[in-house]
C-alpha cells in the first residue's frame, strides 16, 4: 500500500496556512488598535512543548499536536483578576480598550474563517452561479448533518451526492471547504455561547470540547462509507506530515524575521 499520499500532504499544507491568514489578521488588527501581543503559538503544547523562545517581550512556542494555531494578546478580563496590571504598558492590554474594540476583538476568528470559506467556496464552484452552488452546498451539508446524527437511510443518497459535487472538481479544495464550514459554525456556537455564559469560560470550553470529539467520531464514521479505517488514518498521517513540513519551518522563520525587525 502506497503511504504517501500528496493530495492530503498538500490539504494539511493549505490547512496550515489558512490557520496563519487568521494569524496575520490578528496581528494587524492588534497593530492597528495598539494591542500588546503575549505570544504566537504553533500548534498544541499540552504537557510539553518542542521549542520555546521569547523575542522582543513576545513568547513563540512550538506544540507537538498539530490542531492548532493561535496568538494570544496582552491581559484580557479573565486574567486581570489573578495578575495585577502593568502601569507601564497598561494603554496596551485589551481590557483597557473601547468596548467596540473588544466586540471586534470577539468576532474576529469568525470573520477570519469566513472570509477563508469564501475564497475556498469560489476556488471550488468556479463559474457556477452563486445561487445554485449555495443550493448544492446547502442540500449537501443538510443531508451531512442528518447523517452525523443518526439518520443512515440517507447514506446511499450521500455517497452518489458527494461523487455528483465532486465530478471535475478538486477533491482537496472541497474537504478545504467543508473544514472551514464546520471552523467557521463552530466559532459562531463559541461566540454565541460567550454571550450567553460570558462568566461560565469553563462550562463554555467544556461543551466546546465535548461538541469537537463528537463531531470528529462522526465524520471519521462518515469517511469511511468511503475510505477503509486503514486509508483513514493514512490520510490523517498524510495531513500531519503536511502540518509539520509548512508549521516547523514557519515557525522558526518567523523568529528570525522577529529578531531582525526593529
């Protein structure tokens, strides 16, 4: 059996960088509302990290787990409680900025994803009216959604529907896209249960969490009426491999375009 396989090589690759355009904007909104940034994150470091380094005052940290790309800024609300602020850098932390700053703040990683699924969305329908290819994509994610949870009768229907979409169309861009759909669905929960429970975080990470592992046992089980288990986990191992080949060596280039800037 051939174990690489360069079309999920490549996926975790595109994976890897759309995660890094939520970075960018981050950054740029940060920069232009004067918020300090504590550090960048690549990838997860539960228990231990791979590397770890601070530049400038900014933490840069190299996970193992490769499901996660993040940046952190300065003290918010949950923090100012348990660490008292900083009178010099005080003007930097979030907590001290105009209440449509920290709105935006929130929104941020929604709009981030969605400008992503948009550009996913087109690269994938190409010349298609937008009408018709938000009707395809709609009655594809409806039935997908009945299948995660429980509805077999429609599964027959699924597979020849996903075979139909897929007709002379890439394969990568569309499993692109549908990971950003549930990205992009899953922040708007995150948001809207912020909201709700703003003094809850636990009870709000706690369901987030428990809503994830749900939600990738199901799509694993969707994969495979199309992939044996074998194949599933050599495209899982295919993915990693293209996280670390584009996360290791961006990570470390970022350090050191971090240590020459001014």
């Amino acid at each position: 059996m051939e174990f690489f396989k360069i079309d999920f090589f490549i996926g975790g690759i595109i994976c890897f960088y759309s995660l890094c355009c939520l970075i960018i904007l981050a950054t740029v909104y940060a920069r232009v509302f004067s918020i300090g940034i504590n550090g960048y994150y690549v990838f997860s470091n539960a228990y231990f990290e791979l590397h770890s380094t601070t530049v400038k005052g900014i933490r840069f940290i190299l996970g193992w787990l490769p499901i996660f790309v993040g940046v952190s800024f300065l003290q918010d609300e949950d923090n100012v409680e348990n660490e008292p602020l900083d009178d010099y850098r005080k003007d930097l932390y979030l907590c001290n900025k105009p209440t449509p700053v920290k709105v935006g703040f929130k929104l941020l990683p929604f709009l981030s994803v969605f400008i992503l699924f948009i550009t996913a969305f087109l690269l994938f329908f190409g010349n298609q009216s937008i009408d018709v290819s938000l009707a395809t994509l709609y009655n594809y994610f409806l039935k997908m959604m009945q299948l995660i949870l429980g509805d077999n009768t429609l599964k027959e229907n699924f597979i020849i529907n996903t075979h139909q979409i897929l007709e002379n169309r890439s394969v990568i861009i569309f499993f692109w896209m549908i990971v950003i759909l549930f990205y992009m669905l899953l922040n708007a929960l995150f948001l809207l249960l912020d909201i709700l429970i703003p003094t809850k975080k636990w009870i709000v990470i706690f369901t987030m969490w428990i809503i994830n592992i749900f939600l990738f046992w199901k799509l694993t089980a969707l994969l495979n009426a199309f992939y044996s288990i074998q194949q599933i986990l050599l495209m899982f191992f295919n993915i990693f491999i293209g996280l670390y080949v584009a996360g290791i060596p961006t990570y470390f280039l970022t350090i050191f375009f971090a240590r020459k800037l001014k």
